[in-house]
C-alpha cells in the first residue's frame, strides 16, 4: 500500500498541517466548495440503485485447487485504474490455472507464471495442450492486457497465444475449437473456432525472448496484438459476445518439446510491460468522450400532460424533474431549458437562496431572447407568475436555513443549536444521533479554539497560558477524569447544553463541554456513543494536539463541518416533509448507477464514463 503526502486543512495555526496518511484514505485532500463534495460522493453511492450486484459481490466460486487460490488484488495497474470501475476489480488473473496441467503434458513453475511443455511431442496435433489463466478478465475494465516472454521456443516453436471460454478442450490449440481464439506463433496465422487460419501478423516464435502481447478493447469489442512494445493489429475477428461467451480466459498452446513461456499480468511495478498499454487506454478514453459523449445529438422534448422530459435518444425517462411547478413545451437539441431548472432547484435545495434566484432571473432573460417555447401565447405570463410565487416560498425556506448553515461551517455550534431549536426542534427531538453529532462537535470546536489561544499566547481574557497550569495538566489524562461531577443539563428533550460560563477561558470552555457531553451521555445508557466520545476526548490528552492518534486528528479536518451541516440539512428537509435529495442529485446519482451497471454488463465504453470528471 503506498503512502502520499496529504495537506491537512487545519484550523489550529501554528501547529504543522502536512501528515502522511494512506492513499486510499476517502477523506478529501483540497477544500472544496461546500456541495460540490457532496455531487462528487453521489456515485459512491450509486450501487444501491442497481438491480444486479457488483460483480465483486458474487458469492466466490470454489476453487479446484489451492494453488488457484486468488486474494483480491492489493495493486490495480495503472492503465486499469483509468477506467471508473477500477474499484469493482477484486478479482484478476494473477497466474497460470493449475488443473489439469500435468495430465495434458504441462508443467508450471515461478508462482505459476511459468508453463513449460513436458512432452514428450512428436509435434503433431494430438501432442498441443493449452492452460489458461485461473480468473476471466474483467469485461468492466473497459481495457485489459496482458504480456508473454517466450523464454524457450523449444525444438519447433509451436506456440499460440489466445483465449476462449471455460469450456473448449485444452487437448487443442487455441483457435482451433469453438469458443476458442488464437494467434499462432510458427506461421503467424489468427485462428477463429476454425482449423484454418488467415495470416495475421509475424512469426514470433521462431526466436526466444520475443514478448507478445494480447489486449481486450471492449470499447471497439476487438482484441489486438503486440510484439516487443510495438502494435501489430486488431484481430480480424469481434470479441465473442456475453451470451456466446460470459468469461473470457487468456491461455497459451504449446506442441512441441521444452517450449517455455512466462505470463505478465502487470501486477507488479517492477515488472512493467513492453508495450505502453497507459498510453493507448488514455486515447482510447478520450476518444469514447469526445466522439461518442460530446458530439452526440440528443433530442428531448417534455410532456406537459404527464409532466416528464423524454430524451429521445436512449430510453430513460427523468418523470417529474420539474415536479408540480411548471412546465412548458419544446423540441431540440438544447438542453439549457431542462438543466437550468435542475441547477435551479438544486441551489434552492441546498440553500443557495440568494444564487438561485440570480440564475432564475438570468435564465428567464435568457428564455426570452431565445426561441419561444411551443404552447399557447399566454404561457411566458404563466410562467412568470407561477415561478416567482414558487421561488419566493422557497428563497423564504432556503434563507431560513442560511443562518444554520454559516453557524456550522464557521464552527459556531452553540449557535447553529439555538437557531435549530428556534425552527425546527422536532429535529433535535427526533434525531438522537444528529444531536449527539452536533453537541460532540461543539466539544472538537471549543478544543480547536483552545489551542488556537494557545499558539497565540494568550486566552481570550488576556490572561497568559503559563497561569493555567491546573489545566494543562487536564489535558493530559486519557479521557476526562469521571470523578468530576457531570452538568446539570436542562431541558433534556431538546439536548440543550448549557453554554460555558462568558470569564471562562477557552479551555475550560471545552472541559465543561466534555462534561456536560459525559453527562448527558453515560455508558449504561449509551453505550453505542462511547467509542465517538472516547476518540474525541483524545484530543485533550496531549499537551501537544498533534501527538494525539489519527483517529482524533481527523476530526480536525474541516470537511466535518461540511459533513455536519449536510446530516443536519437532510434532516430539516425531513421534517419539512421535502425531498432528502434534490432533483439533480437524483438524476446524477441515477446516471451514476447506469453508468456503472451498464459497464459491469460488458459495455467497455461505459468503463470510461466517469460522472466526477463532468460535475468537477
């Protein structure tokens, strides 16, 4: 597992912000704007849309042999990791399938990688074995490639290298049996489920060291082939389809005495391939963007009646973007109309009540001094009307929220609470977790002021540091010492914690905090809560708060705001009795999952559609 350099963003000045932390951390390393992250993280979520489980989700077959065993794979290859479906490869070939080797004259050797042809041969037909490699490729990978060293040519040089389904007889060469592929080393001929062949590429097997490479464009649906890092051509023959072939297996044919070959499945930095297989899969990606994404047509119209806008090219059907507002009629190939009511409800939704209606306004100008939309000749003034009533209701809804939402970014807990139980308390009533959240929260905010008053030299009281000695050495214990008693809390339905006294120093601030959150929180009662205080009292255990564990740490970053704020904006949609997501985030959720789907399906295309690189 490598480790990267991650730029912290730390609200404690004076205090080093750069930590080394795992590359496959999911926390965001550069400050986003606050939605954007929460469009991006949509298609993390998509699977749960999908009618069919990731194919890494499947039960395991069981395997034949020990030797077949295959731990899920720890290094992806660059050129794979491209594709948008890198993260559902559990499973790649990674060596030479073991069954049946030694009864078809085959001998394996290096970890598998290395099959050598026994014998004895007297090179005919009846002499040819083949073995494949012990996993399909991944039809979702949009690309797969693989490399072979011919490290003896043995006494004739009868080597194939090609692919077929789990079922053809590996008593034969590749290409010869049906469901069966291969490019044939001695007469460089490509063989197509047939016994003759056409003639396709170089003879490569006439010199050891040659090394032949093998790759599954499923975004063209062609295999191709290399020979020493250069391209020799696309075989002349499709790639078999899903249902003539669900799983596609690489294998190698030998046929006559001490023929030797090694596999390189790229699974190893060290040992990287001749061919610039990362360099072909980012033209390809390109290509499959800009030809087939970019300059598409789309045709679109909307159903007054039934309120749906249809996209006329493909077969989806987004039912009620526009909900009950308004809507109008038109047919083209622009799509601003529809977008921008999506945009618009979006800023809306999240709050942006301001933004929202600047783009309104500058939309509705915009549809004016556009083409007039198809409908009767009243329906610019119905619009008009229907729209400003329904944008000031909810400008009146989003400002209401703005006040919580800059609370909370800004680290104001205290305050977003008070503006929370002034509007909506039901959501703190009803939501247990959410105010725990919060008042935990409230905890890390006063231990980050408190430490911020001590970089500074001073407490907001103007008193120096070195004068609190007492409570310097609170800071040390584990946890906060339990014999001190716990806050009276009122109110306990609501969760209202009583604010710090205003003389207290920041530090002290956050100790009652702690307490009261102690207090309000027991183990009997709460023993699912203990683990989240536990990891956050950490950060008052040091007198240095960057020798605190990770785990604490990471509540420092100030993307937890932004985290915060979206469970508590969802909840206050909740009880309003509003949609948790909006249409947008809906729609990019929806193309998300179809996206995704539509490559684990075998659509190498689809493998290179990644929904982030267009909402970023």
């Amino acid at each position: 597992m490598s480790i990267n350099e991650r730029r912290w963003v730390n609200p404690i000045p004076g205090l080093p912000i750069t930590r080394r932390v795992s590359s496959n951390s999911n926390r965001s390393s550069i400050i986003r704007p606050p939605r954007s992250q929460n469009l991006r993280s949509l298609t993390d979520t998509s699977q749960q849309f999908m009618t069919t489980a990731p194919f890494d989700q499947l039960p395991v077959k069981e395997s034949d042999s020990l030797d077949n065993i295959n731990p899920v794979n720890s290094y992806i290859p660059p050129y794979l990791a491209l594709s948008s479906t890198h993260d559902q490869l559990s499973l790649l070939p990674s060596q030479f399938d073991t069954k049946n080797c030694r009864t078809i004259k085959l001998d394996l050797s290096d970890n598998n990688l290395v099959v050598t042809y026994a014998g004895p041969s007297d090179g005919n037909e009846k002499d040819a074995a083949t073995v494949r490699v012990n996993e399909p490729i991944p039809r979702c990978s949009g690309i797969y490639y693989l490399e072979f060293e011919i490290l003896n040519r043995g006494t004739k040089g009868y080597i194939s290298i090609g692919y077929g389904n789990k079922h053809f007889k590996l008593t034969r060469l590749p290409g010869w049996e049906p469901c069966s592929w291969g490019y044939h080393g001695d007469d460089g001929c490509f063989f197509a489920q047939a016994a003759d062949g056409l003639k396709f590429g170089p003879e490569y097997s006439t010199t050891s060291g040659n090394v032949i490479g093998m790759g599954f464009d499923f975004t063209q649906n062609k295999s191709f082939y290399t020979l020493n890092g250069s391209f020799i051509a696309y075989s002349p023959e499709p790639l078999p389809s899903l249902q003539l072939c669900p799983e596609i297996y690489p294998c190698i044919g030998l046929r006559s005495d001490n023929e030797s070959v090694k596999v390189n499945f790229g699974l190893s930095e060290q040992n990287p391939f001749k061919f610039d297989i990362e360099a072909y899969v980012k033209r390809r990606k390109w290509d499959v963007i800009a030809q087939e994404i970019e300059n598409r047509r789309v045709d679109w119209r909307v159903d007054n009646e039934q309120r749906s806008v249809e996209f006329l090219e493909t077969p989806l059907e987004m039912r009620k973007v526009l909900g009950d507002r308004y809507t109008y009629s038109a047919t083209g190939d622009d799509l601003s109309m529809p977008m921008g009511e999506l945009v618009m409800e979006y800023l809306v939704h999240s709050s942006y009540a301001q933004t929202a209606r600047s783009f309104s306004e500058a939309l509705s100008k915009e549809n004016k001094t556009d083409k007039q939309p198809i409908g009767s000749k009243s329906v610019d003034m119905e619009v008009d009307d229907s729209h400003s009533s329904w944008l000031q209701s909810l400008d009146e809804a989003a400002s209401a929220c703005k006040g919580t939402r800059n609370a909370i970014l800004a680290g104001d807990i205290e305050l977003a609470l008070s503006e929370i139980r002034a509007r909506w308390s039901s959501v703190l009533i009803d939501n247990q977790q959410l105010t725990f959240e919060l008042l935990l929260r409230k905890f890390v905010e006063l231990v980050i002021k408190a430490h911020s008053s001590e970089v500074n030299g001073l407490y907001e009281g103007g008193e120096d540091t070195a004068k609190n000695e007492e409570d310097m050495e609170m800071l040390q214990s584990p946890v906060l010492p339990p014999q001190i008693p716990p806050l009276e809390l009122p109110h306990p339905d609501l969760m209202r914690a009583p604010s710090p006294a205003p003389h207290l120093n920041p530090l002290d601030k956050a100790l009652a905090a702690g307490r009261a959150l102690q207090a309000k929180y027991p183990p009997q009662a709460y023993p699912e809560y203990q683990e989240r205080m536990r990891v956050a009292f950490a950060l008052v255990a040091h007198d240095n708060i960057e020798n605190a564990p990770e785990e604490s740490l990471e509540l420092l970053d100030i993307n937890e705001r932004q985290r915060l704020w979206e469970a508590v904006e969802m909840a206050i949609n909740q009880s309003e009795g509003k949609p948790l997501q909006s249409a947008l985030e809906l729609v990019v959720r929806q193309a998300g999952a179809t996206v995704s789907q539509a490559a684990l399906m075998g659509d190498g295309k689809a493998a290179y559609i990644d929904i982030d690189d267009y909402i970023n």
